[in-house]
C-alpha cells in the first residue's frame, strides 16, 4: 500500500516536513537491522480521534530496545504526547502511526553501543492492511515453509526490524503462490503467529490463541482481544495449537494494529466453517469496532488527541 504524505515527522526532537526526514546511508541500521518500531492506529470516532493503547505501545517500544540493552532520551509519556502533537499539526483524523529508534551514523560494524540511538514518529493515512473486504470477508492463507524465529537466536519480544527479516519470506512465500498472508510455525511445529499478526482459533465455543513461548509478538490487540472475550463469557485458552488444528477449527482470525480483527476463510485452501465469518469472530469484531468507531470505551484504551 503507497504511502500517503503528511506535512510533519517528528524527528530527534524536531517537527520537520515530511521529505526532510532522512538518514545517512552509512547508519547502523541499514546494515545491520538495528531498530525497534511499533505500529498504532488512531480512530475517527463519534467523540473525536482518539488513539488505540497509545501508551501501551510506546512502553512495548521501550521495553524492545531494552532487550538489547538499548534505550532512547525520552520517556512513553513523552512519546505519546510526540505522537498526539503530531496527529493535531498533521490535522489527521484517522491515521496511521509509527515510533521508530533505530542506531545511526557513527561508526561500521557489527557492534551497534557507539551509534547514536535515533528516533521518529510518523503518522500517516491508512486504510485495511489486508484490504477493504478482509474485515468482512476473510481472506485465504498458507502455511508457510518458513519457520517462525527459534527464541534462543532473535528474541520475538522485542519488535526489532531485523525480525521482519524473517516475516518478510512467510509473506513473500504466500503472496507468490497466490495467498493473501502466511502463517508460520515455530521451530517445535506448532502454530506461531502470521508474519505481522497473532492468531486465534475458535472450536466448540472455545477460543484458542498461541502463547509468548512460540515466538510470537506480545500483541497490544491481541491482549485486548483476550479482555474483550472475557466480558463476552468466551473461555479462551492460550496453549500450544498443532498444525492439524487450524484445518479442523471453526473459525480463525487474526489481530494486529494493521489487520485489526481480519477473519480467516481457507488455510491451504481447506475451507474454515462454512467459508464466512463466524459467530465468535463476529462477536468479538462487533466489540472491537463498537469501541474504536463510537468512542464508548469502558476499558480506558482510548487516548483522545483534543482532550
């Protein structure tokens, strides 16, 4: 999806205009993948934008570079003020929205400690990751021949950049042969995560989604999938899925900040249910969407930017 320019990126403490946002090409992070990013969306709702979990995601930023001893000058709380004076100089209603830190121009080679630790703040509008229809329709994927990352070689924890090296060949793989998105398994053979995406499995009733353990993010919309199924009297289980499980479950879908709540319809063109988002799946989109669209929020995740 091509990008659509906004007037301001906040850069290394500054609002500069959008074209002038650049970095040496001899920075750390071109060579070597040494960045940490998150992706949040802001809503247009009924009582004005407001940005889903905002400080949920600029702690997890924090939290990745600390992984690799890593840390940037400014704080969650500073950042998503960053994030909230970017939205208003940008006028954006719905948006969007990419904290980056990443290691620049300093020196070459494979220790990254002497580079500079950069960051940015993006915002921009985006409409459906996986399409206008995904939501509604649910989209087809593969099993992808790629296994997830082992978690004793790049931590999944951490949302570091040179992860996505990894989701770069499951989404590569599924989009050649025909799939809208890959799922990859972790290195045991059991289910892991899309390449940009948690994943929940619904059969009898229950609701299944993979735990921390096979390498997967700890996603922001995943743990509020879990909360709203809760209140829904939905039993979730969190436990190791094999492979077989995803041709014989019910129903499918995936969460993310991109994708939302996105239904599955086939997995390697086995057909889930009937082929149509379920009733669990809707259930939990009709939740999901009621918040970010109308503003109610009885959880606090919303952060309204004129408030």
């Amino acid at each position: 999806m091509a990008l659509q320019k906004s007037e301001y990126i906040w850069m290394n403490g500054e609002y500069i205009g959008w074209d002038d946002a650049k970095i040496h090409v001899l920075s750390h992070v071109v060579h070597y993948g040494s960045s940490w990013f998150e992706g949040v969306r802001a809503y247009e709702t009924t009582r004005g934008t407001a940005v889903f979990r905002l400080q949920e995601h600029m702690a997890r930023l924090t939290q990745s570079l600390k992984i690799y001893r890593s840390e940037m000058d400014y704080t969650p709380e500073q950042l998503s003020d960053v994030a909230l004076e970017l939205i208003r100089r940008n006028k954006l209603k719905s948006c969007y929205i990419r904290p980056v830190a990443f290691r620049g121009y300093g020196e070459l080679g494979v220790y990254p400690m002497n580079c500079p630790m950069e960051v940015v703040i993006a915002a921009w509008p985006w409409g459906r990751y996986l399409g206008p229809e995904a939501v509604e329709e649910g989209v087809d994927v593969c099993v992808s021949s790629w296994n997830r990352i082992a978690p004793n070689t790049m931590p999944t924890l951490s949302k570091a950049g040179g992860n996505y090296m990894n989701a770069q060949l499951i989404k590569i793989e599924a989009r050649s042969n025909g799939f809208t998105e890959g799922i990859g398994l972790s290195v045991q053979g059991y289910v892991s995560e899309g390449s940009g995406e948690n994943i929940f499995l619904v059969q009898d009733g229950v609701l299944y989604t993979t735990p921390l353990g096979a390498s997967i993010l700890a996603g922001i919309t995943r743990s509020s999938i879990i909360e709203i199924a809760g209140d829904l009297n939905i039993q979730v289980v969190t436990d190791q899925i094999p492979r077989a499980m995803l041709y014989t479950a019910d129903e499918i879908f995936f969460t993310g900040t991109a994708v939302e709540v996105t239904p599955v319809r086939s997995v390697d063109h086995v057909v889930i249910g009937d082929g149509k988002p379920g009733p669990v799946t809707r259930r939990i989109q009709n939740r999901f969407f009621s918040i970010v669209e109308s503003g109610d929020d009885p959880y606090g995740w919303l952060t309204f930017v004129n408030e």
